[in-house]
C-alpha cells in the first residue's frame, strides 16, 4: 500500500474459510480486500448513523 497520510492501517481477524472465499470473490471482481472492507464499514458507519439521527429528539 502506498504511503499516504490519509490511509490508516487496520488489522482485521477473520475465520479462514471467510478469508478464502472473500480473497477468490476479490481475485474473480479484480477488486482489493482492503477496497470491499473499506465499502463495508463505510456503509455500516452511514447506516448506523443514519439510525442515530432518526432515534434523535427532534429539536424544539
């Protein structure tokens, strides 16, 4: 990975057979693990956000 300072390594502990068939679905999409890892957080933070605004008060 290139050094930049906008990146932030994360180490991520995943089953063995989880691992395998994300890398063969990444290799078969030519896309990274690291890319489809970074699209699933960044979805589950837009997601969990978007739950915490509605559970909010409305303001008055």
């Amino acid at each position: 990975m290139p050094e930049n300072p906008q990146l932030k390594d994360l180490r991520v502990y995943l089953d063995a057979d989880i691992h395998m068939r994300l890398k063969i679905l990444c290799v078969k999409k030519n896309r990274s693990m690291s890319s489809v890892v970074a699209e699933l957080v960044e979805q589950w933070i837009e997601e969990t956000e978007e739950l915490e605004r509605q559970k909010r008060p409305p303001r008055s």
